[in-house]
C-alpha cells in the first residue's frame, strides 16, 4: 500500500471508528462554554468553528455560549479603567456594564457568528435580551461570613429556551452573549459558565462543555484527574487547589450534573479539534464531572 493509500486509511477508520458517536448523539443538544486561548488564537477559532460546522451537519444541535474577559480587559485598558474580580467574578460598576455590553453583545459575538458561517455554519447572534432568554437577578456573594454587592452582576433566575430551540430547528446554531435583563429591564453581566450551565438543564442538553486554558481540573501536583465527584471537588476547594476563576466553572458542572444533564467536561481550548476529540472520540481532552 503506498503512504497515500495508508494516509487515505487511516482517514476511513477515524471516520469509522466516530459512527457510534454520531448515532448515540444525533439529534441532541450540546452546550458548548467557549472561551480562553480557543478565543483568541487565530489557528483555534477557525477550527472550534470547523468543529462547531461539523457537529451541526452530522445531526447534532450544538449551542454555543461564550466568554470574552481579555477582550472586556483590554477595552477597559483603552479606557483607563482598572478590572476587579472577587471569587472569579467580574466586578461591574455602570460604566464597566457597557463596556460589558459593547464587547460581547456587539464586537465578541459578532465575530464567533461569522467564524461559524465562514466555516459553512449558519450561526445567529444573541443575548439575553433576545426572546426573553435570560431573566437575571443581581448576584450576592458571601465574603467573610457578609454578602457582597458586585454591580451590575447577575444571576440566571430564569430561562426561557423556545428562541433557541426554534433556532435549533431551523437548522441555525446559536451563540449566546452572557447578559441577561432584570426585572426593570437593566442588564447584568453573567458569568459565561454559569449561563452555560444552566442552558444545558433547561434544554435538556446532552452533553455541556466547559472549555477552559487548563488540561482540566488538576490535583495538588498539577497532574490531571480525568474523573471527579462532588467530594472531590470540595475537597479540591477547601484546600486551596481549585480557585478563582475555576470556581465558578466548577459550579456549574456540578450544578449541571445533578440537575441532569448526561455528561458534563471540563476541556482543554488549547487543544486544536478539542471539541471534536471529546464528542467524537474516546480520546478525551479534560476533566468528567460526576454527578456523585
């Protein structure tokens, strides 16, 4: 056989050996949390939209949510406006909310949408506010045994998933900006993985994806643990291993995997065709969340 046709082979058998994935996930929905390096390397944005593109056309619904804190950074730079966070949180004072706003509403997700269509997707842009989706309430966090207001930062009260499933049904793939409305119609910013999370419950998701700039959640050692409970993580936070802005990543998993949703991973975005590894093969890129 000559190194074409062994090339050509190997091509078949990668194909072959994702058949069972495409049949056992054909027609579900998959939550996708895109952000970190995946975000911002020009090599890794087109092939997560390449990704993305594929999962769609062998009968998957893949959902996307995405993050933009290094975008949100350096805009506030231009601005002269330092960035705070508390608990992996973004604190978000009014002139920060539109800076929020602007980024990922506007210029963040614009570019994901067409990332994905240029791949040959057809992707549509929203937020929140769109269709209702994302009812908020402003978010306390204890600190030191007291809450702590941080803003215009939000929770999801609510979800209301029909603008997404009808797009989903049409054949388009979503991609949702984190800013949810509140009772009088004022924004908040959300965390990514937290609205991620929650999208997964209500649309009865298959699968969620956190993507992350880690191999995954990491012992003390910095050595990968590709499984974990509910024990181990807050074994993992009480001691200090898991903090900051894995905190409230670690939140959602856990929250998404009890509320019911098959299979929750934390993924490593610097791995080029991540996304593909994880659903299409056995050969796993991450951390899986046990629900217990």
């Amino acid at each position: 056989m000559s190194l074409n046709n062994e090339e050509a082979h190997k091509k078949a058998q990668i194909l072959a050996e994702a058949l069972p994935y495409i049949k056992r996930f054909h027609g579900k929905t998959i939550v996708i949390k895109y952000g970190g390096n995946a975000m911002v390397d020009e090599g890794l944005k087109r092939s997560f939209a390449r990704d993305v593109v594929l999962l769609k056309l062998v009968g998957m619904h893949p959902v996307i949510v995405h993050g933009g804190g290094p975008q949100i950074n350096d805009m506030l730079g231009r601005l002269g406006k330092d960035g705070s966070f508390v608990q992996g949180m973004r604190v978000t004072d009014k002139e920060t909310m539109d800076v929020v706003e602007m980024v990922l509403g506007a210029h963040v997700n614009k570019d994901i949408v067409s990332l994905i269509n240029k791949a040959g997707g057809s992707a549509v842009g929203l937020t929140g506010r769109d269709g209702g989706l994302l009812r908020a309430k402003k978010l306390y966090i204890q600190s030191e045994g007291e809450p702590l207001d941080l803003g215009q930062v939000g929770e999801v009260e609510s979800v209301d998933p029909r603008v997404i499933s009808t797009l989903e049904m049409q054949g388009f793939i979503p991609v949702v900006a984190p800013i949810g409305y509140g009772e009088e119609g004022e924004a908040y910013n959300i965390n990514a993985d937290l609205v991620a999370g929650k999208l997964a419950t209500v649309l009865s998701a298959e699968k969620l994806i956190l993507m992350t700039n880690t191999a995954g959640i990491l012992d003390k050692n910095e050595q990968l643990l590709t499984g974990v409970t509910p024990g181990d993580i807050d074994c993992l936070i009480s001691d200090g291993t898991v903090f900051g802005g894995m905190l409230p990543k670690i939140a959602s998993a856990l929250d998404a995997a009890r509320s019911g949703v098959n299979s929750v991973h934390i993924i490593d975005g610097r791995v080029e065709n991540a996304v593909l590894l994880e659903v299409l093969t056995d050969q796993g890129v991450g951390t899986l969340i046990r629900s217990r």
